[in-house]
C-alpha cells in the first residue's frame, strides 16, 4: 500500500470499529475515539484531525488510512508482544513515522540478523510481507536459489554448513547460502528467524525490556556436575583465553554478556551481534572442561633447532588453522606458510620418525600418562 491510497478493506474498517466501541485507540502516532453523542469518529495524526460518520469512515484522509492500517496490522494481525517488538525492528519503526516507512516499504527495507538478511515490503492492505535470504546472496537472482515456503524447513538448511559438516553451533558464521524464503507472514518469519537462531529473538526482546536474566561463568560453575564439574578448576585466566578463542565475531554471531562473575568483568571482547549470549553455551562449557584437563600439565622447556623463517611458519600456521584460512590457500601459493607442500617440506626437514620436532621428544621420562589425558575425573 502506498502512502496516496486511501480505501480501507470492510475487515479493516469493523476491527477499528469494534475496538472503538470498547476503548479510544493511541498507537503508533494514531489516536482516535467515538463519539456516541455525535455519532462520529475523531481521529487524529500528526497531520489531520478529522470527524467524521460512520459511513464516510472507509474514505479518510491517505495518511490516516496508512496509520489505520498500521495500527490493524500490529495490533490484530500480529500474534505475540515479541513478534510485534521483532517486526517493527525489521521496519525501523521506532525510527520512522508511518508515512515515512510506508515509503520505504514500498521498495523494501533490509536488515540483517546474524547471516540473514530480511526484507520487508508492504501488501496493498498495509500488511507486510517478508523475504529472508542469506546475506552472501543479497544481490542473487531468485532463480539461482532454491525456494522454500515452509519457514520449519531452516532448521534443515542450519545443519549442515557449505562442506556438509554438521553445525554443532548454530550460531556460529557458518551458515551455507543458496536458499530463499520469497514471501512469509510475520508469525512465519518470526518462526524462520527461531529455527536458524534458536532463542535469539527471544532473548532480543528480554535484553529491550531489560529483563534479561545472565547467568556468568561462576554460576555456570556452580551448576555443573559430573564429567562437566572439571570446568570448576579452570583457572580464571584460561577462561578468558576461552571467551576470546570461542566467543569472538569471527566463531559466533551472539554477544556475549556474560562474565566471569556479575562483579569480575572479562577482558575479552564480547562481539558485535545484534542478539545477546546470555550465558555460557554448551559449545563454551564443553571446550571448557577439556581445557580444564590441558591446564593440569606443568609447562616443560624444550629446546629446538629451527630457522628464523621456520619458527614464523610455526606460528603463521596456528594463526591458519585459529582463522579457518587454511583452505583459502592454494596449492600453488608455496609463499604460504600453511601451503600443503611447505608443511610437509618443513615436516620432512624438521621433525623424526617419531613425528617429534627437531627430534626432541615430548616427555623426555617416557611417561605418557600424565594429566591432561587422564580420563578419571576426581573433580567430580
């Protein structure tokens, strides 16, 4: 609908009218009321003040009609306080006045949740209409992605991310492309959103009320049992090596609000998403304990022979394999330290039949059982 119309549809026109007979209207900019005594409806938005009769109602003013309609879609189409506070989010309403958005709408206005990216137009009769398609396939044509109408079918589409891997983190920036919703209502977008980000949107919403509740690391501690009681002897500085390697932008999409303690703050940044982590997810909690277990080692020193190109490569590797980088490289890019062949170069020249580096054994006692590969947990 644009903001030049002005005909509103006969179910439009008795919702208005039934709500009017119980209670006065104030929504969105919109405020209006009857009259009984004069049998008139006075309406108001920020440009008319109109009354008028029973018959004449369906004809008022163009921006008026657009706020009715406004009003009739949140307030009688929209099922939930969530799913309303969702989709005016994704229509910059809290930014806008109608006429303004209407506008926009007619063209679309995008938003991006995670790696989605939504779209919102408008239908003739002022309801709106959404399209969510993976941000890395914004500028795609439709006929190259494959079309879903079933918004229950993301949870399929997240399982597996573009190598056929399982996700375990649904959060995580993994999320395969080639996809397309063209044309979800707004409980079967809200439906869409949930199936690729469980709980994002919900927890969003507690965040704007103020009524998130964060349960910290300490806490999570507090709960754990079993195998899991392990993370109770993390130290507090592994656990921020933990946040920093598990909960950045580039490993998760959530931001992270939790901290060591409601009054022990974490040093690590806690990422940029638009939807909160409200405490320490499972993904977190399972590294955790394993880096619990590696945390019982007493550090060695060791001593290798290595070029100073050769300690860079060691280093330029980890940061490969930290970033996930290592298949970008190339078989020909031999300047790579990560390159396959410069590896197994480096491997040939540097490291024994043992697989040791440098031939420098590991644990020079011969005991190989030592904490971090003890699988009887005491700490239970």
């Amino acid at each position: 609908m644009s903001a030049v119309e002005s005909d509103l549809s006969e179910i439009q026109l008795a919702a208005f009218r039934e709500t009017l007979a119980e209670e006065p209207i104030e929504y969105d900019g919109l405020a209006a009321e009857y009259d009984a005594d004069e049998e008139a409806y006075h309406i108001e938005t920020p440009e008319h003040q109109t009354s008028v009769s029973a018959d004449d109602l369906g004809t008022v003013a163009a921006e008026q009609a657009a706020y009715i309609t406004n009003w009739y879609f949140y307030t009688q189409q929209v099922g939930s306080e969530i799913k309303r506070a969702f989709c005016r989010w994704l229509e910059l309403a809290e930014d806008h006045p109608v006429p303004d958005r209407y506008d926009a709408l007619a063209a679309g206005i995008d938003r991006e949740w995670g790696q989605l990216r939504i779209t919102t137009t408008l239908a003739d009769d002022g309801t709106r209409r959404y399209e969510v398609r993976h941000v890395d396939d914004s500028d795609a044509n439709t006929d190259t992605l494959t079309t879903h109408t079933d918004p229950f079918d993301a949870r399929d589409i997240g399982t597996l991310d573009a190598d056929g891997q399982y996700r375990p983190l649904r959060t995580a920036p993994s999320l395969d492309s080639g996809w397309l919703f063209p044309d979800l209502t707004a409980d079967e977008v809200y439906e869409a959103v949930e199936a690729f980000y469980p709980a994002t949107v919900v927890n969003w919403h507690r965040e704007q009320r103020g009524e998130l509740d964060i349960d910290h690391w300490r806490d999570e501690q507090d709960r754990q049992s079993g195998i899991y009681n392990l993370i109770t002897v993390l130290p507090d500085e592994a656990v921020e090596w933990a946040t920093a390697a598990c909960c950045d932008d580039s490993q998760c999409l959530k931001r992270r609000e939790w901290e060591l303690s409601e009054d022990e703050p974490l040093d690590a940044d806690g990422g940029d998403g638009v939807f909160p982590c409200r405490e320490p997810c499972s993904m977190v909690v399972a590294a955790g304990r394993e880096w619990a277990k590696l945390e019982r080692e007493d550090t060695q020193t060791y001593e290798f022979e290595l070029t100073p190109s050769e300690k860079e490569q060691l280093e330029e590797i980890v940061d490969a394999v930290a970033d996930d980088t290592v298949d970008e490289i190339r078989e020909a890019d031999l300047d790579e330290s990560a390159n396959r062949y410069r590896v197994r170069y480096l491997r040939e020249k540097r490291f024994d039949d043992d697989g040791n580096l440098s031939g420098t054994p590991t644990r020079p006692d011969g005991d190989d059982n030592d904490g971090a590969n003890d699988t009887d947990d005491h700490d239970e």
